[in-house]
C-alpha cells in the first residue's frame, strides 16, 4: 500500500470530528487505532510517542495523520502531568508541561494525546479562539476545563465538543475519587452509581458538563463514545495497560 493510500484510507475510515455548529475555519479531528503502521500492542494509529513504541512508526503514524487531515505542521506537543496548566501557542520550548493547550493564532495546532481520558475541545463563536484539553480524573477535578475556559472572554458564546473517553460503565472507582469531586461540587454525587463491590461507576461526560455549565457553558456536544468498550476503534490503558494514544487536535484556518 502506498503511502498515498495508506492515507486515504485514514481519512476515509478513523478519525472523528466533531458534531457541534463551529464556524468553518474551525478544523479539528480526533484520530483512531486504525489504520498505521504500529504493531501490537499498540496496533495501528499510535500517536504517542511516550509509550514504549517504535518511534520510527510514531513519526510514520503522525505523518499519515497529519497528510489525511491536512493539518499545518506547526503542531506542539505537551507533556501532559494530570494538572491544570494550560499551555499558549506558540510556546517557545520543544515541549512543554500541561494539560491543555490554547491559541488565538491562526493555523497553529493544538494537540493532546488520550486513552481513556476526555479529550475536550473548546472554540468561540469568532472561530479566532481555539483550545483542547486533557481531562482525565485528576485534571479534570482539579479544574482543567474552568482554567481552559477562563482563557475565552464570554463563556456563553464558546462551544465545547467532548470526545472519546472511557465510558460511564466502565469507569470504575473508590470511594475516594468520588468523595473529591463531590468536595468541589455537590451534584457530582449524580454521576456516580454505586456497586454491590463497594465501589463505584463513574460518569466523567456527565461531571464535565456539569462543571462546564456551572461556568456559564451553554453549548456543550459531544460525550456519546467509551473508549474502554469501542476497542475496535479506541486505545485503552484502563482495559489494555501498554497501548497506544489518539491524538486530538485543533486549529483555525482564517
């Protein structure tokens, strides 16, 4: 298969874009497991270079990306900590420590990576204001989302898409995690069911949402995958331990 093909074929059959009303210069994609050259057990679309790959197929894999989504070649990557830095492209270090990224420059890429956490993309209504960010438990309860979000100048004209994360029946947890969101907000307690193990089930769409809104969101889309259950399409550290990474991105054009 040519790399032309290879190409095509990723375009045509793994990755997603958002389902939300963004204005058209808006460009942004999540990628798929399918269709690299990675082997197992990072079969086949492995964006992550951090994860023990060969790193010669990740630059392979991150080519055919960026060739079947057109994507400008000014992309950085973060090293992402569980926190709630937002990175500002573009920055001036090869890499830099964070857990979202931001940017007002056109045709600059903002870009995490995910396997079982929420990818979550912002834009306003200009289409001039773009960020994603890595919402994992953690982050995620620490504040990511409302420290992506204090980037926009009005909340209720920016859009949010949430995108694939380890869904609601598989996110299983202590008692701990859910004593620490329901310390910062008290509704939290709706997105936690209860298990006859003691334990329990986790909503992390459900609470982004609920965040999000409380900050004045009104347009939030998206939430509908489970990156533990879809294995097909998704990689899963939860589910698989050493796997692979998607990678969400997101830029504007004019």
């Amino acid at each position: 298969m040519s790399n032309v093909d290879r190409a095509l074929r990723v375009s045509s059959e793994l990755f997603l874009s958002p389902t939300w009303p963004a204005p058209k210069q808006i460009k942004a994609f999540v990628s798929t497991r399918i269709g690299g050259v990675s082997e197992s057990p990072f079969d086949a679309l492995n964006l992550g270079a951090h994860v023990g790959d060969n790193i010669e197929h990740v630059n392979e894999n991150r080519r055919l990306f960026a060739l079947a989504t057109s994507m400008p070649d000014s992309v950085q990557w973060l090293n992402q900590v569980h926190g709630v830095t937002v990175a500002h492209l573009p920055f001036d270090s090869d890499i830099e420590s964070a857990d979202a990224a931001f940017t007002q420059q056109k045709n600059q890429v903002c870009a995490i990576l995910t396997a079982d956490c929420l990818p979550v993309f912002f834009c306003d209504e200009t289409g001039q204001n773009v960020a994603v960010a890595h919402a994992g438990w953690r982050s995620l309860c620490a504040g990511v989302l409302e420290e992506t979000l204090a980037c926009f100048d009005a909340p209720e004209k920016v859009m949010v898409w949430l995108g694939p994360g380890i869904g609601a029946n598989a996110f299983e947890v202590g008692g701990e995690v859910r004593e620490a969101f329901v310390a910062v907000q008290s509704q939290a307690e709706l997105a936690f069911k209860a298990k006859e193990n003691g334990k329990w089930l986790g909503d992390l769409y459900l609470i982004a949402k609920q965040r999000l809104a409380a900050k004045g969101v009104v347009q939030i889309y998206g939430g509908d995958h489970c990156t533990f259950s879809e294995s097909s399409l998704f990689y899963s550290f939860r589910r698989d331990g050493q796997t692979g990474r998607m990678a969400s991105v997101i830029w504007f054009e004019t």
